[in-house]
C-alpha cells in the first residue's frame, strides 16, 4: 500500500468520534504515525491525536506523552485544554509542571486564559497544597482575572476547605457582585466541611429571601449538600423542613435529592417514612436501592433487606460494593450466621472481588455471629499491607471475648512496619480492660505517649482512664487525667466512674465538683457514675441533691438505672421506708431489679414483714419467665424468716425452670505499681 493511502486511512481515523476508541486501539494509531513517519512531518496528525487521547478518560497518560513531543507555540489551544483535563483526571502535579513549562516559553507573553488558572485551583485543592493554591491567587490578581466567575468560584472552594483559610472564602464571596448558585453552592460545602451547619443554613435562608438577587433560587446541589449535613450533624428536624421545601418546589422529584432524604430518614430510623419516599420516587437509580438497602440493614431488619435486594434484581438492576456491603451488615446486625454464609458464597459465585470495604464487613459479620475461626479465614485472604484490615480484626477478637488473640496482633502489627491509628489502639486498650492484662495496657500507653500522630487523642485518653480504672490501677488513671490538655464530658465520666468501682467515693464527688467548676455539664452517664459512687459510699444525702439536681437544675430525664443507684442508696442504709416510699414514685414503673433490691434489703436489716409483702412485686411482674436471680433472692429471704416448705418450693422451681446462677469472677490480672 502506499503512503497516500496510510495518510488517508489515518486522517480519516483521527477524525471520528471519540467515543469509538479504546486505549489499545490510540496506542496502535500512535504507533502507525510513528512507523510511517507521519508524526514528525505532519504536526496536525499529532493533534489530532491528542484531542483523541484528552477526550477519553482512560488515556490521560498517552497525552501527556503525546503532548512531550508537540512543537506547537504556547497559545496553542491545547495547551489550556491539557491543563483542564489533567485537572479532571486528579493529576495535580501534573498540572503544576506544565504550568511552568508555559510560563516559561512565554515569559514576555503570560498566561490569561481563565481555564488554566481555574484548572490550577482545582489541582491545588486536591492536594491541599496552600502555598501554591495563593501562589495561583496571586497570578489571578496581578493579571486583572479575579472578575471571571469562574475563577472565582474555585479560589472559593479551594479557601473554603480549610477552617483557617475560611475567612478568605467568606470575603471574595461578600466582593462577588453578581454571584450565581454555583457560588453559593461552593459556600455552603465549603461551611458544612468545616463543620457550620448553621453558617451553611443561614445562607440558603439569604438565597431563598433574594437577597443575592432574584433570579437566584437553590437548586439539587444545594438540597442535596443541606440534607446530607443534616444526616451528619444529627439535624432532623431542619431536615423535614428541607423536605417540605423541596415538595413545594419540585425539587423531591429529581433523584439526587430523593436519594439524600431517603437516607436522612433512614438514619434517623425513620423507615417508613424512606419506603414512602422510594416508593413514590418517578426514577430510581442504583444509589436509591442501595440507600434503601443500607437503611433496612443498619436497624437490623434483616428479612427487608434481603427481600429489596431480589427485587433489585428481579428488575434488572446491577449491584456494587456498596450492595454487598449491606446484605453482609444485614447478617451481622440480626446475627444470622447461615444467611451471611450465603452472602459471603454469593460474592464469591458472583465473580466480585473480596476488597478491602467488602473483606471487613465480612470480617465484622463473622465476629459478630460468633464464628471467630470464619473472621480469621476472611482477615487471611484480604491481608495487605492497609491497616484497616488488621483494625477489623483486633475488634472481632474483642467482641469475641479473644482479648490475648487481639493483643498478640500487635506484635504482628510493628513486625510488619503497619502504621497504627486511632481504631487500631482503641481495640486493644479494649482488650485489656476486658481481660485485666494491666501489664499489655501499660506497653500499649507508651506506644501511644511516644507516637506523636496518637498521643494527643483524647479518646484514647478517655480510653486509658477507664482501663486503668477497670484494672484496680487508679493511681494511673489519675496520671492520665491529669496530664489531659483539654478534658471533655467523657474525660470527667471516665475519672468519676473510675473512682465509683474502685469505692471512692469521696473522690468522686471531689472530681464531679471539679467538673461543674470548670463549666463541663454533666450527661445521664455522668450522673449514673457519680450516684453509683455514692451508692458504694453509703453517702445518702449527697445522693439524693445530686439525683434532684440531675432532675431540675439539668433538666435530665432519669433513666431506670438512676432510680435503681437512689433506691439501692436508701436499702443499703437500712432507710427502707423511704427507698419504698420512692419506688411508688419513681416517674419509670419498677422493674424485677428495683424489687429484688428492697427484698435483698429488708432480709439484710430483719424486715420480713416487708420482705415478704415485696416478693409479690416480683412474682406479678408480666415477665415470660423469672431469672435465677428472683428465685435466689425469695429463697433467702424465705429462709431468714423460718419459712423453709417456701425455700424448698422456689429451689424446686429454679430447677424446673432450669434457671441457673451464673457465677462471678474476676479479670483482674497483678497489679504492677
């Protein structure tokens, strides 16, 4: 064949649409060009080529190859559209070096095309590279750019991701004259990232009042990005409002916004709700099934999961990872060993690769139905060098009751150079508080102390204050506490409660004053630590003021455990008209423990009468059955007053029921000073 004719057949392919090209395929016209010679006599084939390779998203890498060898002046167009396009593809270095390149071919002619400089912010951001991303602004300014809106909108992303280059964003929005929604759009993300919803809300209430003009109204985007703040900052009921926005506007009818409202319901278990709005949904894509999916899995309703999932299928419709995810969370969540077996068989059949996302789900679902060995087998297959796979596995030992097993992937864990976070040392300070292993917690607290991206974590502090609490060691536990740069609510929890199990309880009520004192307010956890130190005291009245101080001065609502703490403060002092006298007005109905209490009391201080009266409290709770712990407690109580035919009568009962008592034991390992 003649060079005409190759020049023809490769003209005419250099010239169709691009969408018909593979990788393969430009790579094998890149090699033509150069066999025939082509690429260096006929520069335009060479472009051509290029735009080929910039408009297919799997070659960014043969442009940036074809683009070396170009001779082409800097002005050329392909020099903005390369910066743009490597811009796309996540390739910010990139970018930075062939706007170099530019501006050094055109020195005495700089750069003003508003792409490239747009193109510019957006890589800096990637990168979270400061220096440069200024760098660029003032590139912008000194040519006269910073009018393009453009422009503009991505310096304001780009200073908006950062809490301490917010301000920046907040002041060339306020200088914009006529700002559009992607404006705003970029502001309000750029608040919700740094952690302002309420900034973010009082912007759109500022565009839904016009006030950046009236032809400006928020669209999906903003919905979109308002709701999911919602989800993530526990907002519900700005959420419903958002909501009724968007029905009023139509804006419940675009998917996107669907998608974010089912799942806003969703995690506030709020289910029936999300099934009304995926039901009445006009388009459903992948992302609305899988919220759906994820919603039923999360709050543990195993049977809707599995049941959307085949009418996913049954419709024809593809599954990801995010899919697989959830049937495995579903398993775990209902503790369904054989369904998360089919599960894991039904990855594995489908051809799905067993990552990372789906490796530790499966290995949480595993742990959390009992079956360790299986956990183990999964952790095998997907160990890599990533530390999430080796975190997943130190909690499943954990939860599994296998705290030596957890702590022994430790020494695996630094043998392998692995980089522990903060996941990584919560599990194993969970380890040996569990199993009292004070020696392994103490190694672990130096790891963390000579770690500079761990040591400043304060709930690995909290963490330490409460496993040297639970260890007996309170001498530590205070070290801890005290060497704390800034303590928070669960910090002064964790102190106080350490001290109540270790019976200090003046201590605790010295720490719980030091906590008001430095205007920390105490939640229902705190209040049921420094009660239960009382309760372990014998300090009756300062119980009793700081349970109606928890009910009036902080207006919280007491749980069954804070009326247990009150009644079991007043039994254990031998006040057992006054513990009865509070149980008829507890604001919660008694349960068998609160009966059990006062019946364990009146034998301890000789009020069978009393006694014997209580015990029909328990025997006319509508329980289906009553615990060993009933019958035990009756029995004893039978038994101080003579009354042995009824002793014999609850044993009987005890083993008919074959209600056992579980025996106690202690974690406690030696206790090194």
């Amino acid at each position: 064949m003649s060079p005409s004719f190759h020049l023809q057949r490769l003209t005419h392919l250099l010239h169709q649409s691009p969408t018909i090209f593979s990788c393969r395929s430009l790579l094998q016209i890149q090699a033509q060009l150069t066999t025939t010679g082509l690429i260096y006599s006929d520069p335009s084939c060479l472009l051509s080529l290029l735009n080929l390779s910039l408009s297919n998203p799997a070659t960014p890498h043969l442009a940036t190859a074809i683009f070396s060898h170009i001779q082409a002046p800097p002005n050329a167009p392909t020099w903005p559209l390369m910066v743009r396009r490597l811009a796309l593809d996540a390739d910010p270095f990139r970018v930075f070096a062939l706007f170099r390149t530019m501006q050094r071919l055109r020195r005495n002619d700089p750069v003003c095309d508003p792409y490239v400089y747009a193109s510019l912010v957006k890589a800096c951001n990637k990168v979270s590279a400061t220096r440069e991303g200024k760098s660029v602004h003032c590139h912008v300014v000194r040519l006269g750019l910073d009018y393009n809106v453009n422009v503009l909108n991505s310096l304001i992303n780009f200073y908006s991701c950062s809490r301490s280059l917010l301000g920046y964003a907040c002041i060339m929005f306020d200088r914009i004259p006529m700002k559009n929604i992607v404006t705003v759009n970029g502001m309000v993300s750029g608040f919700l990232k740094n952690k302002l919803f309420d900034a973010g809300l009082r912007l759109f209430k500022r565009a839904l009042a016009c006030l950046f003009g009236l032809g400006l109204k928020p669209n999906f985007v903003t919905l979109v990005s308002l709701v999911s703040g919602c989800v993530e900052f526990g907002r519900f009921d700005v959420g419903r409002a958002l909501h009724c926005y968007c029905c009023k506007t139509g804006l419940s009818l675009v998917t996107e916004v669907c998608n974010a409202l089912i799942d806003l319901y969703s995690k506030f278990v709020c289910m029936k709700e999300a099934l009304c709005l995926f039901n009445e949904m006009p388009d459903r894509d992948l992302v609305s099934w899988n919220t759906m999916i994820s919603g039923y899995a999360s709050v543990g309703n195993s049977v809707r999961t599995f049941s959307l999932f085949r009418e996913m299928r049954a419709r024809n419709i593809g599954f990801d990872r995010v899919s697989l995810i959830s049937l495995t969370l579903a398993s775990g969540n209902g503790k369904d060993l054989n369904m998360g077996k089919i599960v894991h068989g039904y990855i594995k059949a489908s051809g799905a690769e067993i990552s990372l996302p789906i490796g530790t789900a499966l290995i949480n679902m595993y742990s959390k139905c009992g079956s360790i060995e299986s956990a183990r087998k999964v952790f095998f297959e997907v160990q890599d060098e990533n530390i999430v796979s080796w975190n997943s596995m130190v909690h499943a030992y954990v939860e599994s009751g296998h705290d030596r097993e957890a702590l022994e992937l430790f020494n695996q864990i630094k043998l392998r150079n692995l980089k522990p976070d903060e996941v990584t040392m919560l599990g194993l300070i969970l380890a040996c508080r569990n199993s009292g292993e004070l020696c392994h917690g103490i190694d672990i607290h130096s790891y963390i102390e000579s770690s500079s991206h761990l040591n400043k974590s304060i709930i690995l502090q909290n963490a330490l204050i409460d496993m040297y609490a639970k260890c007996g060691n309170m001498a530590r536990a205070k070290l801890v506490f005290d060497k704390m740069p800034r303590k928070d609510v669960v910090s002064w929890t964790s102190i106080i409660a350490g001290h109540a199990i270790n019976g200090q309880g003046d201590e605790a009520l010295v720490a719980f004053k030091r906590m008001e004192a430095e205007n920390v307010e105490p939640n229902s956890v705190t209040f049921l630590s420094v009660l239960s130190a009382c309760e372990h005291a014998g300090l009756v009245e300062e119980g009793q003021v700081l349970y109606d101080s928890m009910c009036k001065l902080y207006n919280i609502q007491p749980r069954i455990e804070h009326c247990g703490s009150i009644v079991n403060l007043h039994a254990r002092s031998g006040r057992l008209e006054e513990a009865y006298n509070f149980v008829r007005n507890m604001p919660l109905g008694p349960n068998a423990v609160i009966w059990r209490m006062l019946i364990n009391a009146c034998r301890v201080h000789g009020d069978f009468d009393m006694g014997l009266s209580l015990i029909c409290g328990v025997t006319g709770l509508k329980t289906s059955s009553h615990g060993a712990e009933d019958h035990v407690v009756s029995s004893n109580l039978f038994a101080e007053a003579g009354r042995w035919d009824d002793v014999l009568n609850e044993r009987s009962l005890m083993a008919t029921r074959k209600a056992m008592k579980a025996a106690g034991k202690s974690s406690v390992s030696d206790l090194p000073e």
